[in-house]
C-alpha cells in the first residue's frame, strides 16, 4: 500500500487583534497526516505511447517505460502552511537488488483530478520544473516491507502554497524512470 506522510507547521495569527493594534494571539500545532491511495483511480501507470492501466496489482517504479501516478486526496493541510518532511512509503511486490533511479515531480494543480483511461493521461498533467530523483541503490529482498522515498517537502510545498490550495484536496506525484530497470511496489 502507498502511503504519503506529511509533515507540516501550521501558524495561525489573528490578524484582526494587530490591525487594530491590540495584542494579537497566535497558535502554532505540528501536524502528521499518512494518506494512502484508496481507489483504482488514483494510482494509474502509462507507458511511453500514452496507454494506460488503472487496475494494475503493483506498479513498476522506474524503467524505460513510462510513468505511474499516484493520486493522494483529502489532504488536509491549509494554504502556506510548512512542510517540514513528506515521503511516499512504497511496499516491496517483488524482490530485486538492481540499482533503480526515479524521478518524482507533482502536479502543478490546487485539486488534481483522478485518472482515467484516456491515452496520455499522466504524460498531460502540468507538473513543476522542479523534480526529485531517488536512486534505489539497496535490496528490496523481502516482499511487503516499506521504503521510504527520498525527501519530497519541496514539491509538496510548491502545491499548498499556490494561491488557490484549499485544504482537503488532492495531490497527484508523477514518478518516471530513467533506464530499464524497476522495482515492483504495491
């Protein structure tokens, strides 16, 4: 199961109390959100001619040959709030020990739609110029343990910080690879 942790610091002001000038009260919370994909539509893999599955049992993180996307929802951070640590926690499908690189980018949207079965349905999603890349350069020898991805706070950040983020939305990671190697995750 894929599951995204989030890490944030949320601030609250009363700004009404400092604009008239009175002592104003803030209040700060930590915040620790785990979300996992929780329907067929929001986890989809496309390969490099746009066809896509939305009913794959694993998914095929990096290789040659195309893109998988996972869609996260009800993510409840507000707008502008610090992300202090997000990850993905992948679950090994099958064992393999070959060094692996992919890379994550996140789409660039204040609520990304679910995917359909439409030819090119990742490959169209706008997504940031900024990306992260994750090398697997370890084992993966024991079917359903979890790996931490590498540090993606700064894409997540991109996403709640644009000016129509609400909280409670969704938020879809791109993941491609770059030779011809992966590693199956459920």
């Amino acid at each position: 199961m894929n599951t995204l942790r989030i890490k944030a610091f949320v601030a609250w002001l009363t700004w009404v109390a400092l604009v008239l000038g009175f002592p104003f009260t803030a209040a700060a919370v930590n915040l620790t959100l785990d979300l996992q994909v929780n329907a067929s539509e929001n986890d989809a893999e496309e390969n490099v001619v746009g066809g896509g599955s939305l009913t794959s049992t694993d998914l095929d993180l990096g290789g040659s040959h195309g893109k998988v996307g996972l869609r996260f929802t009800n993510v409840n951070i507000p707008r502008n709030a610090a992300i202090t640590r997000a990850y993905i926690e992948f679950t090994t499908a099958a064992q393999d020990s070959s060094t692996t690189r992919v890379t994550f980018e996140i789409q660039a949207s204040d609520n990304a739609t679910a995917f359909a079965a439409t030819p090119f349905n990742l490959h169209a999603r706008p997504t940031y110029s900024q990306s992260v890349d994750w090398t697997i350069d370890y084992p993966w020898a024991t079917v359903d343990q979890a790996h931490q991805s590498a540090e993606l706070k700064d894409l997540v950040q991109k996403v709640v910080g644009r000016s129509g983020w609400a909280a409670n939305t969704a938020i879809v990671f791109i993941v491609s690879g770059h030779e011809g190697v992966f590693r199956r995750a459920k």
